[in-house]
C-alpha cells in the first residue's frame, strides 16, 4: 500500500501550489476506443484534494469522460523554487508543435 506524503510540506494551508493531473480517457474515435489516450491538466489549488476535485469539474475532462491516472504537485523544477503570483489573465500557455520542435534553431 502507497502512503500518501503528508500535505502542506511544500508551504502553509492556504499556499496555492501547480499541479499537473495525468489523465487518461478512451476516444471511440480512435481505433473505436481501443487505445487509451492521455493528457494532461494544469490546475492551482491548496492540496491535492483541492486540485483533483477542480480537475474532475474541467468541461474537457467532463466530456470525454476522462479519469485521472496521477497528480504531481510541482514544487521546484532544476533547482528552481516556483512562486505563484495571481495575474489578470486567466491562463496564458504557448504550445509549440511537433513541426516546430523539429525546425528550433539556436539563437
């Protein structure tokens, strides 16, 4: 049995933290829902309850009756603390494809 580690390590109760919840779903569309198909969620939330629960009322996740696989709580990255600031902006992501992955020249 997995213990799950004592919330709130990463900060106060009412700390907001980034959260990435794995999903996953099938899509009849795809090999008539053979394959499991994943994504994934960015959610802010106080704790992993908090952060499941918000993920669970995603429209995305709603509609094609995803389930959750896994959620990491996002700490530090490379030796990089993250701080979260509330902006006006509800979400900002810039998303760059496979194409233009494959075309990255140095700068």
């Amino acid at each position: 049995m997995h213990s799950l580690k004592k919330e709130n390590q990463s900060g106060g109760v009412n700390k907001l933290k980034l959260f990435l919840v794995h999903t996953g779903y099938y899509d009849k569309k795809n090999s008539d829902g053979f394959y499991e198909q994943h994504t994934n969620i960015f959610v802010i939330a106080k704790s992993v309850y908090e952060a499941r629960e918000k993920v669970k009322q995603n429209e995305e996740y709603i509609d094609k009756k995803m389930h959750i696989d896994g959620i990491k709580e996002i700490i530090n990255v490379e030796g990089y603390d993250l701080e979260l600031k509330k902006v006006a902006k509800p979400q900002e992501i810039i998303t760059y494809s496979h194409h233009q992955i494959r075309f990255l020249k140095p700068k």
